[in-house]
C-alpha cells in the first residue's frame, strides 16, 4: 500500500473527531491480527460502505474526486468490493 509510511507493517488513521481510550497495540490486536483481518474501520453514524464514504468526501470538498479515486483505486486492486459492509465496531 502506497503512502508516508511505506515500509510498517501496519497503521492506524486517527482524525480530529477520534481519540484513543486503548493502547493502539490492542486495538491492532483485537480487531486486525486476532480476526486474521487486513482492514478495520471504526463505525460511522450515517454509512457503512467505504465508497458511499468516498462520495460523501468529494460532496463535501474534502477531497477533489482524483485524490479519492487513487485511493478508491487501491481497493479495487486489494479486491474491497463495492457492496462490502462494514460492521464498524469502536
């Protein structure tokens, strides 16, 4: 996966509204490497599919579509299918 860390193993995106209550090691533990999982995504109040995510940041103008799409193409190539669900757990 591309991005500022190229070489970890793992990361973890903490943004302005997040905040840590757990070591970030158990939070890795509980929800990536005990369920033998690639990606873990925190629960969102109004949607539960990365790409409706993705279209309610370009409406938003958080992102320009293009930055979006690089990222919307990498889970195309790590097969992320758009009707995947996610049951966002904190």
């Amino acid at each position: 996966m591309l991005g500022l860390f190229h070489h970890a193993r793992n990361s973890i995106w903490v943004d302005s509204k997040s905040q840590f209550r757990r070591d970030p090691l158990g939070v890795l533990d509980a929800l990536l490497w005990h369920l033998n999982s690639v990606l873990a995504i925190s629960e969102h109040g109004a949607r539960n599919r990365v790409y409706d995510e993705a279209k309610a940041i370009v409406k938003k103008n958080k992102a320009t579509p293009e930055e979006v799409q690089v990222q919307l193409n990498q889970y195309h190539q790590d097969d992320l299918s758009e009707a995947k669900k996610f049951n966002g757990k904190k």
